[in-house]
C-alpha cells in the first residue's frame, strides 16, 4: 500500500489529524452509521489483517458492511486515510519514564517503535519524505527529543542522532516484515536455505576461497537457532544489539560535549 508523498489533500488532511474528538450532535434520531474515527479504526483493522495485501477502499467497505463510496464522505481518499491511520496507531506508544537514565528510555522508546511496527507492518510504506504531521506521531518525536536533549548533546547532533534512530528502527522492522511475509509463500526458511546453499555449493565451488570472511563469519557466528523461524529471531536479536552499538555512538559524542 505504498504511499507516495505528495499526493494527499495537504489542508484536509491536516485538518482531520488535529480534529476534536467527535462529540455526539445533540440532534434526536438515530446516531451516524460511520464516522471518521470508525472508517479510521476499520482500515487499520484490515490493514492489520492482510499484510501483503494492498489496502483499498472496497476492502474497508466490506469490513463495515457499506459500499466504498460511501467512505468518502468521511475521508478525502485513501492516500489520506493512510496518513490517518498512521498517526492513530502512534497513540499505542507508551510515555517513557523519566528515570534519569537517558540510555534507558532510549532504548525503551526505540523498542517501542519497533514494536509498533512490527504489529502494523503497513506503516513502513507510509513515507516519511513527508510525514503525516499528527499528534500522535509528533508526540512520539516529542518523547525522543525530550531524552536526546537531557543528554546535553548539541542540536545538529540531536538531528543526525533523530534521523539516524528512524532509519535503523525502520529497516530493521521491514526486515522482520519481509522475512515474516517470505515465510507464507513456498519453502519454509530452512528447507529454503538449505536448497539454496547446496545449489550455491554446486555452481560455486570455490566460494570459500573468493568470499573467506562471508566464510569465516558463518563459521564463527552463525545465526541463532530456531527451526523455521530462526531468521526472526536473527532479526530481533540484530536489533537490540544494533541498538546498543548506536548508543555507544551517542554515548561517545555525549562523553565529547561534557
């Protein structure tokens, strides 16, 4: 589901994000079928549920019981709804504790986006060229920015680190996507890997000996076993160690500016 940046009604989109909570009319006779908040909660409930589907109106439609018209009365179009949707599953972050420990709550923040994304893969193909602007997802960056600037770390520095964050947090969650959607199609990883690796052997005899330390890295940390599902775990422990190598990096400019 792909969302190119650019695309949506910037104002009303905008708009929608920073609305009120829906307050009831006032006006006797029966309540709205739909509202924004229920189209919104519906496409992530079938976004959620087809990962490797693209989402369209007419799935959300059939969700609800209503024809994909008549969504368009509460939303703009899908490329909005998408930025909508995004910011809503933001609301799952949890606030960081403030423990003084500027290392902690990184980690912990990181975690839980991490964790975000992993539960609505469809978030990784929401650009983050042009962010959505919501609430939600600001407050995450909000949450970030109040840990990096406890640090006493300077502003360009905070920005690169920011950036930084987002990108590895990302890839590694699209990381664990693909290896989760690679799995319901064909082979299972190990039966994969294993063909593979002995189809290489036959076509490539003298791999050893052009790629020695691809070599001597299998041989000297091979993944984490864990039958078919190894390489998620591979996956999610590359992560935290990943995220612990990031912060030594941030730990050391911290060091420099104290």
């Amino acid at each position: 589901m792909n969302k190119q940046a650019g695309r949506r009604d910037i104002a009303r989109t905008i708009s929608l994000l920073w609305r009120q909570p829906e307050a009831p009319s006032g006006r006797r006779g029966p309540k709205p079928v739909l509202s924004t908040d229920t189209v919104v909660d519906a496409a992530i409930e079938v976004a959620d549920a087809n990962p490797t589907t693209p989402l369209s109106m007419r799935m959300i439609g059939d969700h609800l019981g209503r024809t994909a018209m008549s969504l368009y009365t509460y939303i703009p179009g899908k490329d909005e709804l998408l930025d909508l949707m995004y910011d809503r599953v933001h609301a799952e972050l949890p606030p960081i504790a403030d423990t003084g420990d500027w290392r902690m709550a990184l980690s912990d923040w990181a975690a839980a986006l991490f964790a975000l994304h992993t539960r609505h893969p469809w978030t990784l193909d929401v650009s983050l060229a042009r962010p959505a602007l919501g609430p939600h997802e600001q407050a995450g960056l909000e949450s970030l920015l109040s840990i990096l600037y406890s640090t006493g770390l300077d502003a360009p520095t905070i920005r690169r680190s920011v950036s930084m964050l987002f990108h590895f947090i990302r890839g590694s969650a699209r990381t664990l996507a693909e290896i989760r959607s690679a799995s319901t199609i064909g082979d299972s990883e190990s039966h994969w890997w294993a063909e593979s690796s002995a189809a290489l052997a036959d076509a490539a005899p003298d791999f050893a000996d052009d790629f020695p330390h691809t070599v001597q890295l299998g041989r000297e940390a091979p993944p984490i076993p864990g039958g078919d599902f190894y390489l998620e775990r591979e996956t999610e422990e590359s992560f935290t160690q990943g995220l612990q190598i990031l912060l030594d990096g941030i730990e050391s400019r911290i060091r420099k500016h104290s």
